[in-house]
C-alpha cells in the first residue's frame, strides 16, 4: 500500500488537514452521477479486469513479439504517458530482454524527431500501436500517416495486421479506419478520459509488449481503490491546504531516475485536472539529485510558494558500493565501501531537512517497491488524490477546455474541419 507522511508540514500549516470535505468528495465521486464526476469510469476498472479482458491484450502483445523488433506507439498527452511512465520504471533493461524495442512518437509536430524515429526503425520488423480516445487529435493522426505509409511499403497486404488502433467507443476517425480496414480495436471506456486511462489498452499494452506482468499491475491498482483511500485523501487535503496558505507550486520529486517519466504522468494527470477557472497548483517536476544541482538553488532559495511532493520506494537498491582506489586521497577515499542506496536515502533526508528549514513544505508519499504491483498502486493512488483534490478546489476533474481549445485553433489554422 501507498504510505503518505505529513510530518514535513508541521512547521507550515497549523492543523492536520480535515479529511472529511475529501471523504464526501470521495463519496460523490463514487456514486457518479453528477454532471462534473461522470467521467468516473477508470475507478472501475481495476475491479472488473478478468482473465479474458487479460488473454486478449496479452495475445495480441505475444503477436508484436513473434514477428517485431520494435512496436511504435502513436499517441499524445494521456495517450502515451502513462504507457512510458510504466515502461521506463519497470522495463527490463538487461541484455538478453529479447522484447521488441518500443518507441513512442505522435506527440510533436517535428519533423526532425519524426525522422530520427524512422531511422532508429531502419529495416527492422515493426508493429504499430496508435491510441487516440477522440481519434482526431492532429499530432497523432500526422504521424499515423507517416508509419501508416512505411508499413505498407514493407508488408504490403500484410500491414493492417501489424497495426494495433486504441481509441474510443463513441466513433471517430480511427475507429472508422479500424473498421473499414479489417483492423480489430482495443476499446477506450467513454466513461474514462484519456489522462486517466493507462489502466486500459492504452497502458495495458504497450506493458505487456515490454513484458510487464498487467494482472500485478491491476492487483495493485484494485487493492490501492480497496483499501488505501485515506492515505490518497490525506495527499489531496494537503495539497489543497497548502495552496490556500500560499503554495501555488507543486515539485513531485524522486531520488530514482527510472520514476521521471512517471513524474511527467503525474504532471499531466494533475495540470490538466485542477488547472481551469483561474485556479490551480501548478505541477512541475525534479529528478534528485540531479536536479539538487540546477533547480536545488531555487528551491532552497527562491519565491516562497513552493512545496514538494518526495516519492521514494521502501525496499533497499542493490547492493552496489563504491570501490576503493588505493592511491585517492580526499573525500572520495572516504566513500570506499558506502553502499549507493544508503547514500541514497541519506540524500533524501539531507535535502528534506535542509529545504524544511529553508521554508518549503514537504509531503511524503512512500511505494514498497519498484515493481508492476507498486506501479498500479500509484496509478490508483495519484488518480484519486487528483480526482478528489480537484473537486475540493471546486473545479471538474475530468474536462480539458483549455487542451479543445489549442486543438480547435490549429484544425481552424490549418483550414481543415474537425
Ligand atoms: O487527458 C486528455 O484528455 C488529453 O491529454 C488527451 O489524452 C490528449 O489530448 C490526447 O487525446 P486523444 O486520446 O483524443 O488523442
């Protein structure tokens, strides 16, 4: 389960905060069924995922593997982030993973990052995989296109079965494509929105591609829903107290690497849900320590209207310490024999302590462990903390005008109808 600690707020806010607003959000949310909640579908989802909802996503994964060396997938915002979050904390790294390679593309409108994508593909054998729940969004469509037209130049006749569509139930370019085309679709729930869907098709399957177990990914987002709802509602009651006593800037910061493309999830997931009606905390992102080095600065120093989010895993690292040279002197001489994950957590608390006293609010949010179970427990945890944090400030959690508006703009530039 996901453990949240308030113990870096003492000095700031005066009280614990309140749970009980968040709890009659929680409820509403729950039930449904007013007009700014109704897009409640992805708190289902882990509970009614069954074996052949699995077999079908794990089959057709087992079909990219036979015959591809790379799957690319095709989708922006909410369509690709929550598959590379999951990807890069949890993909097996190790030489003799013999999964294809996956990469993503869909989400610029650079030519140069289109180009660079087609050479890394060179003459190997590809799958793709496009998602877009509205099947219009311009990015993916234009990229679509362009994998689209190498497909069928290598396999001719045979492309449509090495393409993958992921898109929404309610019709659509893409569905209408998969349908005219013999294409058969994974479905996107019209009741879940797009950021709030990795734990549909759109997440599944690229995991399953990369050979991440989804049913431990469903058993921890399912039990997270089950049983961990006060420490996501204490995560959401803070926040909102911090913002009303000042702190409009949110950092979500860990000490692994590997977590960073779930921080930018988180960055989406939070934004696009809270930031509306002038108002909002505005999400951003860290990755320590390396950023101690660049952004370290401002936090200890800067504006005071920040607070930080620290995400950390209790299980220890491996065991890996640092070596001895003989003919070192100095500080480094002295690190030989510390192992990295203790050095690690020191880090941790050295940072926290130093930026508590330097006037910046600290919540801790604690995972058991870097695996497919902890990764769906998060997913669970940050979509209902930011569904619920979003309803305390008063706004839906679950429309994005200001995202419709940037891509009716470009359609209308463009001379082109939606
Ligand atoms: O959360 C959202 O709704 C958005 O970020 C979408 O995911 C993003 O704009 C992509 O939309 P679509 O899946 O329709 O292509």
């Amino acid at each position: 389960m996901i453990k949240t600690d308030l113990s870096g707020l003492s000095a700031f806010l005066p009280d614990i905060p309140d749970l009980k607003p968040a709890r009659r959000e929680l409820a509403r949310l729950r039930k449904g069924t007013d007009a700014d909640v109704q897009f409640s579908g992805w708190l289902r989802l882990p509970e009614t995922w069954s074996p052949k909802l699995s077999s079908a996503v794990k089959d057709a994964a087992e079909r990219v593997c036979s015959n591809s060396s790379f799957l690319v997938i095709i989708g922006a915002g909410g369509s690709f982030l929550g598959a590379k979050a999951a990807l890069d904390l949890l993909s097996d790294r190790t030489a003799n993973n013999v999964r294809p390679e996956v990469l993503f593309i869909g989400n610029t409108l650079s030519s140069t990052e289109i180009e660079h994508t087609i050479e890394r593909l060179g003459e190997h054998d590809f799958s793709l995989n496009v998602i877009s729940k509205s099947g219009s969004t311009l990015e993916t469509l234009a990229a679509f296109h362009v994998f689209f037209k190498l497909l069928k130049a290598k396999y001719g006749s045979q492309a449509e079965k090495r393409v993958y569509i992921t898109t929404g139930t309610e019709g659509g370019p893409l569905r209408k494509f998969a349908d005219e085309n013999g294409i058969s679709a994974f479905d996107i729930p019209s009741d879940v929105g797009g950021r709030f869907s990795v734990l549909t098709a759109v997440g599944l399957f690229p995991m399953a591609v990369a050979g991440i177990d989804i049913d431990a990914v469903m058993t921890g987002a399912r039990e997270e829903l089950l049983s961990g709802e006060d420490a996501a509602l204490t995560y959401a009651a803070a926040r909102q107290s911090l913002y009303k006593a000042g702190k409009k800037i949110e950092i979500l910061a860990s000490f692994e690497p590997a977590f960073d493309s779930t921080a930018l999830w988180w960055r989406q997931l939070f934004g696009e849900s809270e930031g509306k009606a002038g108002r909002g905390i505005f999400p951003s992102t860290c990755s320590f320590t390396s950023d101690l080095h660049s952004m370290g600065q401002y936090i200890q120093d800067g504006e005071r209207s920040v607070f930080e989010t620290f995400v950390s895993f209790a299980e220890r690292g491996s065991p890996l310490a640092i070596p001895s040279i003989p003919e070192m002197t100095g500080p480094g001489a002295k690190l030989a024999g510390r192992r990295f994950d203790e050095m690690n957590s020191l880090a941790l608390k050295a940072v926290a302590d130093a930026h508590i006293a330097g006037g910046v609010p600290l919540i801790r949010i604690e995972a058991p462990e870097i695996s497919p179970h902890s990764f769906g427990s998060l997913v669970s945890f940050f979509e209902l903390s930011c569904a619920v944090s979003a309803m305390l400030s008063g706004v839906s959690p679950f429309d994005q005008p200001g995202v419709e508006a940037y891509k009716n703009n470009l359609y209308r530039t463009l001379g082109i109808d939606r």
